[in-house]
C-alpha cells in the first residue's frame, strides 16, 4: 500500500507512491483475495453447480441490492485504510523530522557549551553531551556524540603543553579542565559498565582516544565489547584506571602510547578475543599494572615497546584461559628493556608461543620468576643482553645444567635462549 526507500541514516526522508497507483492496487489485491476466498469455499462445500432462477423474487433483488451495499462499503473501507495509514506514515515521519531537529538544536547548544572558557559550563556540555547520546533517536547519533566527548579528550590544555618526564603536567595550571576532562571518563566508564541490552548502553561503539592527553580518571570494569579502541599514540600521565576492564572482541590498539608518570592500573583486566596491541609504546616513567591480566583467545603484541624508565609488572598475568584456548601469539619481538623494571613473576603463558626474539636487553631488570611457560614456550633468539639482570627463578620446569649462570636460574623447558647467552657468565 505505501512504499518507504532507505536511505543512509540522518539522510532522506519518507517517499510514498501516488495514492491513485496505491488504491488502484489495493483494490485488485482485495479482488484476488475475495476470489481466492470465494472458490476455497466453493471447493470446500462441493459445490457442482449454481441453481439458476428464470424470474428474480424480491428476497433475490434485496439480497442483490445488500450486495452492491456491501461492495461500496467495503471500498469505502478500504480508501479509508489506505488514507489512514498513509497519515499514520506521514504523521511518524513528521514526529521523527521533530526528534531529530531537537536532537540536532540540543547538540549544537552543547558543543558550543565545550567550547566556552569556563570550566563549569563546559562541564554542563560534557553532561549534556553524554544524555543526547542515551536520548539519540538512532545509533550512528550516539556514535556522533561518544566520538565528540572523545575528541575533547584529544585538545590539548590552553597552555599547549604536554607532560614529558618531570615537567609539571597542563592539568596542575588549569585544575578546573582537568575536572572536565576526568568527568568526561567516569560518563564513558557509567556507560560502559551497563548491560549490553541497557538502552543506555554504550557496549559495541568506537571510541578514539588518539593522541590523548589522559592526566588521571577511571575507567575501571568498564567492558568494550566490539567497535574498535584506540589508545594510539595517547599519554598516560597520572592515575588513569582501567583494572578490571574487559575488552571482549575489540580491536585495542595503543600504538605508540607514553606512559610517562604516575600509576596506570591495569589490573585484573580481561582481555578476550580481538586483537591487543602495544607496538611501539613507551614505558618511560611511573608504574604500569598488568597484575592478574587475562589474555585470551586472540593476538597479544608488545612489538617494539621500549621499556626505559619505572616499572612495569605483569606480576601473575595469564596469557591463555584454559588448556589450548589461547590460539594467537604473544609477541615481545624487538622490545627494548633498557632500564625499567619489568616484572613477568608468576606469569603463565600456556598454549601459545612467546616471541621475544630480537629483543634488546641493556639495563634494568626484568625477572620471569616462577612464570610458568607450557606449550609453544618462549623463544629469545637473537636477542641481545648487554646489560641489566634478567632472572628465571623458579620458573616452571629446567633447562640443562649450565645453560644459564647460577643466580639467576635456569629458563625452563621451551625456553629458546641466544648462543650469545653462554659468553655472558656476569650477567643472571
């Protein structure tokens, strides 16, 4: 009876056919199924034939008159079917034409309020930004306004400066935007932390935290569940909390991430399925948490991290979920350890490879102590030790005699180590 094309989301609106071609349709359509109902009938009661009558009675011509009654009522009927329901149609895309122009008023009032001086306003945007995306009429508008509260998270404080080392970080000069900043966190971490089947929900959404400035907030037993997460090239300066996290079939990348000062906690966090990425980050200051991580059923990559300066544990992190469960790599491949301590004790890596092959190993320390390698094992050829300790005591199973100096204990069975390993009788 009416015809609705679909176009892209936001784009487009309601197109109906004529509404002659419309109930001339209708009509035909009724006429096939009164046919079809009329000879099922026919068929059902056996009938051989009609009885003809040579002269009509007035019971006859009454009964025909009640019939063209019947029939002009019954268009009638159906005209005003058609009439109403395309009323109806035009009537729900006028309420949606109203929702989303509201929808777009309210949106634009609040990123201009992001964009006032005051930090109390721009607080009231990030709070009407956040409802907007629980209110929007459909998802790519929630998407909208989860990658504006992001984007925020990426502009730099007034002052331009960046925290490096031990330079006094933008938020201590502008306390009340590093407010906003941590709210705009918590709102994310609310979201996230609502069941999957919540209308609020913000499970299974992209969020793009590129190049971010993250000087503390929480997002701790959020759950990204698909979308993609980009931590990419962001800072890590301050408490920032993530423990507990559950990032389940997401893509997580933090590609080329700092962290430079303060206590990242990633504790407790799961990370299921996908693909996590930590190529090329920069462990140059503060501690870093990994303790009692999971890693399960996807690719775990340190590749070209560089581990300079604080300490990094994965103290009792697990690379796997079960026997055989763990099907990807865990890659540490071209690492540099040069001078952070990097703690992997009680670590278990069963059923998948580690490759820390070409790793560089020059200062700090890094201890594997009782870590539990099974499976795939753990390869470190060509990796190069030319200073700092590294340290496999009471890891799970034994080299041969010798193959390790004594103090710092024997890799365990699996656990491929470097010629070059055996000319280093100093280093443990």
């Amino acid at each position: 009876m009416s015809r609705q094309s679909r176009p892209p989301e936001g784009r487009g609106g309601l197109r109906l056919w004529p509404v002659g071609s419309v109930l001339t349709l209708t009509f035909l359509a009724s006429l096939v199924v009164a046919a079809a109902v009329f000879f099922t009938g026919w068929d059902l009661l056996g009938a051989r034939g009609i009885e003809r009558e040579r002269r009509l009675t007035s019971k006859t011509v009454f009964e025909l008159v009640k019939l063209s009654f019947g029939v002009v009522a019954g268009s009638g009927a159906l005209v005003a079917l058609v009439v109403a329901y395309r009323r109806q149609r035009v009537d729900e895309d006028g309420a949606r034409r109203d929702a989303t122009r509201l929808h777009t008023e309210r949106f634009t009032g609040a990123v201009g309020q992001l964009g006032e001086e005051s930090a109390a306003v721009r607080l009231g945007g990030v709070h009407a930004l956040a409802g907007l995306a629980d209110d929007a009429p459909d998802r790519s508008r929630r998407q909208t306004c989860i990658d504006v509260l992001c984007a925020y998270l990426r502009l730099p404080y007034p002052s331009g400066e960046h925290p490096e080392g031990t330079e006094v970080p933008g938020s201590r000069r502008h306390p009340g935007l590093h407010e906003v900043r941590r709210t705009v966190l918590r709102l994310v971490r609310d979201r996230l932390r609502l069941p999957g089947d919540h209308p609020h929900s913000w499970q299974g959404y992209d969020f793009d935290f590129t190049g971010a400035l993250l000087d503390g907030g929480s997002l701790d037993h959020a759950q990204f569940s698909g979308g993609t997460v980009s931590f990419d090239d962001a800072v890590f300066h301050g408490a920032v909390v993530l423990n507990g996290a559950r990032f389940c079939g997401s893509t997580v990348t933090f590609t080329g991430t700092r962290f430079t000062g303060g206590a990242t906690d990633f504790n407790g966090a799961h990370f299921s399925g996908g693909r996590v990425s930590f190529e090329g980050a920069r462990f140059c200051g503060g501690t870093v948490g990994f303790g009692a991580a999971l890693f399960t059923g996807g690719t775990v990559s340190f590749k070209g991290a560089h581990f300079a300066d604080g300490a990094v544990s994965f103290r009792g992190a697990r690379f796997s979920g079960g026997p055989g469960s763990f099907r990807g790599t865990v890659s540490f491949h071209g690492a540099r350890f040069c001078g952070a301590a990097v703690d992997f004790d009680r670590a278990g890596f069963a059923g998948n490879a580690v490759d820390i092959g070409s790793a560089e190993f020059s200062a700090g320390a890094v201890t594997f102590t009782g870590a539990r390698f099974a499976d795939g094992g753990a390869d470190f050829t060509r990796a190069t030790f030319t200073g700092g300790a590294v340290g496999f005591v009471q890891a799970q199973g034994a080299a041969p005699p010798g193959l390790v100096p004594s103090g710092g204990g024997a890799p365990p069975d699996g656990v491929r180590l470097p010629d070059s390993w055996h000319s280093a009788p100093t280093r443990s």
